[in-house]
C-alpha cells in the first residue's frame, strides 16, 4: 500500500438511524487528480442490505446526518459558503435538499429533539443579543483599519490552532422548527435561544468537543450540557462542569443552568439521559489539573438530585457510552489491552462483560426497536472504518457497509502480532510488530526496522486504521514495524498509565529500549544496524530524550516534539498539562524540568534526525522544532527540517500527508540503505 492509496480511501465518519431501520451516514473522499474533497450522505436499509446516495454534489461538504422523523434527514453542509443545517427527503436525491438555517454565523453541532426543536452550537460574544451582532463585530474587526493589534487580559491567547477572540464563546442554543406533512417540508420558527445566555463558558469544550457534549430528555423539557468556564483560571484547570437547564417548547423559554457535578472540581464530561428521561449518565474524573486521568460512569437521579457511581473499581476509562434499551445499564467503549473494546455494564451490580475484543469500535447505537442490537463504527490495523452491528446476546458482528473493498482487494496488508515482554521492575508491556512487504521467514535476508512512539502519553497503539500514522506505509515500503506501548499508555491500568507523569524520560523510556532488545533478541532476520525511531508529540519527545541517551539508531523522525521542557510550558497553551506531566511550573519544580528537558543533553547528540513541525501547532509551538532542527545543525549532526505553515499539531490535508511520508520513508531509506519493493502489487497478493 501506498500513501496515495491510503488517500485514496473512502471514510465514513458519523451516522444516524431512524424508528424503521435506516441509517443515513457521511462519507469522505479525496480526488487526488483534482484535489477535491467531497462528503456526501448515503442511506442504508438494514432489512434489505441496500444502498443509496442521498447527496452527491462534488466539492461539497455534507456532514453530521440526523432523522428528524422517518422520512426526513438534517445534515450539516457548507454549500452556502458557511456551516448551517440543510435537509433532505429520506428518499431523495441531489435535487431535493434544501436549506433550512441561513444564520449570519455557523452552525457547529447540532441534535434533533422529537418534542419540535434544534438543539445546536455556535460561537457568539456573550454580549450581544443576537447572532446578526456577532456577525458584524467579527465583519468589523475584519475590516481594513489602522492596526491589527489584539488585547488579551486572561489566558487563553491560542487554543490548539487557532488565535482565541476575547469575549467569544461556544454556547448551545435551541431553535423550533414544524413539518408541512403537504409539502413535506420543515420550516423555522421565531428565533434561537441562548440555554447559556451571560454565561462565560465554552460548550461544546474546543478544541474537540462534539454534540455528545449536551443531550435531550426525551419529553423535550431539559437540556444537559458540559460546559469549561472561560476566565483567568482557564489554561490551568481541567474542571470542565455538567448542567441541566430547563426548557418549555411552547413559549421557547429557558430557566438558570444547574450544576449536576458538583460533587467533583475534576473533569465531568458528555451527559445522556436515560430512555425514560429519570436519570443522566455522565462520565467523570476524580483528580482535578489532570486530563488523563479515568473517565468513569456517574448516573444523575433528577427527583433525588443526588449522583452515584457504576463501576467505579473497574480500572479502565470510558471512552463512549450508551445507555440499554431498558435503562437497566450500558454500553460502552473502552481501550483494553492495545484494542478499543465494547463492553456492557450492569447498572444494578456494576459487573462488566466483553462484547468485542478486537479492533477499535465507536459510535454506539442501539437499534429502535431491537434492544440486542448495537450499530458501531469499526476499523482495525487491517481495515478502515465501516458501520456494523452486533447482537449482544449471541456476540455475532455483522459488516453492513464495505466502503473500500474494491480497492482493498489489491493491496497486501501486514498483520501485526501482539507481543509482551518484561521490562524493568519485572513489568509486562505490550508491543505490535509488523512484518514487512515481501517477508518470508524462509527467506536469508536482513530486515530494516522503524521503531515507532506513540504521542500523549497517555495514549495507546490500538488496533485501529491510521490516516496520519499507518504502519501498513512501512511495510510496504520493506521495514519491519514496532510499535510498543510503554508505561504511560492507555489501556492497561490506571497505574500504568500514570507512570509517565513526572518520568518522562525514565520507565517508559527503558520500556522503549527493552521493546528494542527484546524484539532482535526474538526475530534475528531484523538487521540491528539497520533501526530508526520515528515518533510525535511525546513520541517527538521521546526521539530527542533517545538521542541524548543512546546510539542504538540509524536515524530518528521527531514530529513535533518537545526540545525544551520549561519553554514549553511558557509557550504551550493547557499549562495544566506541563503542570501535571512535571509536577508543577518550572519555577516551584525547575529541577524536574531541566532533568527531563532533551535540551539539557544536547551535548550527547548524534544520530541523523530529521525534524518535521507545523506552523499552527500551538500545542508543541514551533520553535520547539525550530530549537531541535538548530541544535541538530549547530553540532554537525545530519539533519533536515520539512515546515507546514499550514498544519496544526498533525498533517491532516492529504497533499500534505503525501509529502509527509515520501519525506519521512526516504529519510529512513537514506540511513538503512532500504531499497523499496515494488509498488505496483497483483491484485489479490497477500502477505
């Protein structure tokens, strides 16, 4: 497989599924030869298998699918030139979608309540009345005038990537509509209301957040919504809030938002309410100032105003959940042991049970109407994402959707091995390996290998498909591929995962170096002279921590990684990171900082590397690659820099990422002397 193959793909992102068994979702794909993007909507009828496209406009961007009823589909679209909510009849077409918001600033997110309304996002100054004020403060400050200059009185400054505007927040608003069941069409009516008007607060939370961050009781009369207060404190704190906020439909009026999580000044986060609307689910952390800390189940009792937990002594964290069908418990999504599992929770006795143990699975939905069956989206190491559904009491899985099977079917995929191996202080870590394009255990050869670090840390390699970093690029290109899980991942543990903070270069270093010495201990056809490490974010670390503390590589590929540890923190934006990850600032912990800052060993540099950061990276700021890349060349060492003005903390536009991995694989190719295989793959070949 090639980088143009992998761009080449069609992605499915988000669905929906209506009382009658439809599921309407989005795909996205990638004309290389035009470099067009386009996401359209296709319908699936579940009883019956078939497909169709609902909107095909190319260049379009036709996302986030919902049934308003059975025979209406919302989606969000910016074909008008901005964000706002479009619709189409289930069983229509290009030709009959119509717009139904024209708001003066975009729509964000948005969900559908059957009791007549619009729940959804946007970004508003929290002074203004209306949207139509917004628009013509941020028309005015774009205008043409005598300075450009911006005043900030609190932090944040910038946010992941993108310069913050003072007094701009997120807020949830609502929006009646009403069907004409003659003309079978939907219409606004009056005006949105602000559920958080005066509010300093973000909700959805940026950078991420989503729609799973509010919810709809099912009668319509409440919202509950996770909130981030926007104030001084804000780059420090992680006690995002959860509230309910209630409603009446039918003078389009809203009460005072309540504190639900109040018990905690830790992270709570994506409330849901119960199919019977008595009780809220929410996820929520115990530790305040850390954001990886475990995500665990609170249910909200709303005539007793009093929460408890489900699960609480199950040491995994909560990715997704949902509620059964009866309300007696849950279903949720968790990472486990290097793959992202389903799981179902007993509400009553808190026992969990497996349900999916392999691959990465999100998404969950329960069928309307089948209470065994679970909708999901699914991919793996081996397979992009498609929609399938489960039946929980048999465990059966069923692919509804095959986005990419022709395509698929000519290329050869590696399938990793899942390996363990003791590291130091006799603790177990996992690790993939991948075997190369062209690898036969029969065969007198040598094998390159690329040794590749996570980022987070407190992150995992799962078993899931990659458009940024996929091992399947490697081997195709002739390396082997390992990929270990060192202390600080996700997925084995709370305690393991906390291992990392405040060690950044200590165990899950020597985890990495034992990942090395065990996998050519176990595997004699890989070529030791012929390694190098490859890592980002953490990983881009951890690849400056290894060239100050070994010479075991051929070369390294730092992608924006950190070089200086107390820079970092006064330049980074979620401070409560650093503070966290070292133990406090540098100027109650300077110790900390200066002995797990790469730039303290910078003497000891040697290994080729080649340094690769974004412009709009505001998370690992530039001049961390900027300082590694000046270091490098200072000393003599080999080096390269590839600079994107244009991407954040990943490379996310496809022509980006093609130049991304011709940079990265030929920088290893130069330094292990690899000599690719042939590209061109028979159709049907396997490994």
């Amino acid at each position: 497989m090639t980088v143009h193959d992998l761009h080449a793909l069609r992605r499915l992102q988000s669905f929906s599924v209506s009382r009658y068994g439809n599921v309407v979702y989005d795909v996205r794909f990638w004309d290389e030869s035009t470099s067009t993007k386009t996401t359209h909507l296709e319908i699936l009828q579940l009883n019956s298998g078939s497909a169709k496209i609902l909107t095909q406009k190319e260049g379009a961007n036709d996302f986030s699918p919902v049934f308003v009823n059975d025979t209406s589909v919302a989606f969000l679209s910016t074909r008008s030139g901005s964000s706002q909510i479009w619709m189409v009849p289930s069983n229509g077409n290009e030709q009959s979608i119509y717009q139904l918001t024209n708001y003066p600033i975009d729509v964000d997110t948005f969900k559908w309540s059957n009791a007549g309304f619009f729940v959804f996002s946007a970004q508003v100054y929290i002074d203004c009345p209306d949207f139509q004020c917004t628009a013509n403060r941020d028309a005015a400050k774009s205008a043409k005038s005598h300075t450009t200059g911006v005043v900030y009185e609190e932090l944040f400054v910038r946010h992941w990537d993108v310069w913050e505007t003072p007094g701009k927040v997120s807020h949830i608003f609502v929006q009646k509509a009403t069907f004409n069941a003659a003309t079978g069409t939907w219409t606004l009516q009056g005006n949105p209301v602000d559920l958080m008007s005066g509010m300093s607060a973000d909700s959805p939370v940026p950078p991420n957040g989503g729609a799973e961050q509010y919810d709809i009781c099912p009668d319509g009369t409440e919202i509950a919504f996770t909130a981030a207060l926007v104030n001084h404190e804000s780059a420090w704190t992680t006690g995002w809030i959860t509230y309910t906020v209630s409603f009446n439909a039918a003078t389009m009026t809203a009460g005072t938002p309540f504190i639900i999580s109040s018990f905690t000044q830790a992270r709570t986060t994506n409330p849901l309410y119960s199919p019977d609307g008595t009780r809220i689910a929410f996820l929520s952390m115990d530790r305040p100032g850390f954001e990886a800390d475990r995500l665990h189940i609170v249910v909200y009792d709303r005539s007793l105003r009093r929460v408890s937990s489900v699960a609480n002594n199950w040491d995994r964290s909560v990715g997704g959940l949902i509620w059964t069908a009866d309300g007696s418990g849950f279903f949720v999504d968790a990472d486990d042991d290097a793959r992202h599992k389903i799981f179902q929770i007993d509400g009553i006795t808190s026992s969990v049970s497996e349900l999916v143990a392999s691959g990465d699975n999100t998404n969950l939905v329960v069928v309307p109407g089948a209470p065994n069956k679970i909708l999901f989206l699914r991919n793996s190491y081996t397979a992009p994402t498609d929609l399938w559904m489960l039946t929980t009491g048999s465990l059966a899985m069923q692919q509804l959707t095959n986005l990419n099977k022709g395509l698929l079917s000519q290329l050869a995929l590696s399938v990793p091995v899942s390996t363990y191996f003791k590291s130091d202080g006799n603790v177990t870590v996992q690790a993939w390996l991948f075997t190369p394009f062209g690898y036969s255990p029969s065969m007198n050869r040598a094998w390159p290998l690329a040794h590749v670090i996570h980022g987070g840390p407190q992150g995992a390699w799962t078993d899931a498909w990659s458009y940024r970093w996929n091992p399947q690029l490697w081997a195709s290109r002739g390396y082997f591929v390992l990929m270990p899980n060192p202390r600080g991942s996700s997925g084995f543990g709370q305690a393991y995962e906390d291992a990392v903070s405040g060690d950044w270069g200590g165990v899950p270093f020597h985890d990495v170096v034992n990942s090395l010495s065990f996998t050519l201990a176990n595997n004699p056809w890989i070529d030791a002279q012929r390694v190098c490490a490859c890592g980002a974010s953490y990983g881009g670390f951890m690849m400056n921590w290894l060239n100050g503390h070994t010479t075991n590589y051929k070369c390294l590929v730092n992608h924006d990684g950190v070089f200086d540890s107390t820079a970092m923190y006064y330049s980074t934006e979620e401070i409560w990171f650093m503070e966290w990850e070292y133990k406090g600032t540098p100027t109650t912990n300077p110790d900390l900082y200066k002995k797990f800052s790469p730039a303290t060993y910078v003497a000891n540099w040697q290994t080729p590397t080649l340094v690769v950061h974004g412009g709009m990276d505001f998370r690992i700021p530039i001049t961390e690659g900027i300082s590694t890349f000046t270091a490098l060349q200072r000393k003599g060492v080999p080096s390269k820099m590839l600079y994107f003005p244009d991407e954040n903390h990943w490379v996310l536009k496809p022509q980006n990422g093609i130049k991304w991995y011709d940079t990265v694989l030929a920088w290893l190719d130069q330094w292990t002397q690899n000599t690719p295989p042939r590209v061109e793959i028979e159709q049907n070949c396997t490994l």
